[in-house]
C-alpha cells in the first residue's frame, strides 16, 4: 500500500497529528482501507473519524481520503476538526480525485 498526501493534506497535518499518530492512522488504513464512510457524489472519497490525544472520535479530527484500489494507493486529501469544518460537498472531492488520477 502507498499513502500520498495532498499539499493541503501535508500543511494540515501537523496542527491535528503527532508523528505518531499519523503512522497509527496509516497502520489502520493499511489493514482497513475501505473503513470510512463514501462521501455522496464523490466518486469514492471516504471520510474517517480520528480520535486524537484528549479527544475521542466525536471529539477528534474527520480525515478525508481517496483508496485508488488498482494502483493499491491511498490519497490523504485533508484533515480538519468538526468544530472547524462544515460538511464538504462530495462533488468537490470527486473534481480534486480526477486531478489526481489524471496527473
């Protein structure tokens, strides 16, 4: 399994995940790729509830995320808190997946 992070993904991160927290989330992903819930009309973006330190899943972040299953390939798009973020609507997730898959 490859993890690829979006540029966005990558500025995010840090202020959600220590290090290791982000390898648990990989680890989990690797064993269970298709665990989040399909984003409607996003073409296969899935969102995963994340607990962090203090925080449990209701608390934690919500990591967006793309599994190529051909290419064996998982593409972290973002990570935000739900006391950030409003719901996302999935077919902005599904125009940043066709960039991915054509690039």
């Amino acid at each position: 399994m490859i993890f690829a992070e979006t540029n966005t993904f990558s500025k995010l991160v840090n202020s959600y995940l220590s290090d290791d927290d982000l390898t648990l989330l990989q680890s989990y992903l690797f064993k269970c790729p298709d665990a989040g819930v399909i984003l409607r009309g996003s073409g296969g973006v899935r969102k995963i509830r994340w607990a962090t330190a203090g925080h449990g899943k209701r608390g934690g972040v919500r990591v967006i995320y793309y599994w190529n299953k051909p290419k064996d390939k998982i593409w972290l798009l973002t990570i935000y808190s739900k006391s950030e973020q409003d719901t996302i609507p999935g077919y902005l997730f599904r125009q940043i997946v066709q960039e991915l898959l054509n690039d």
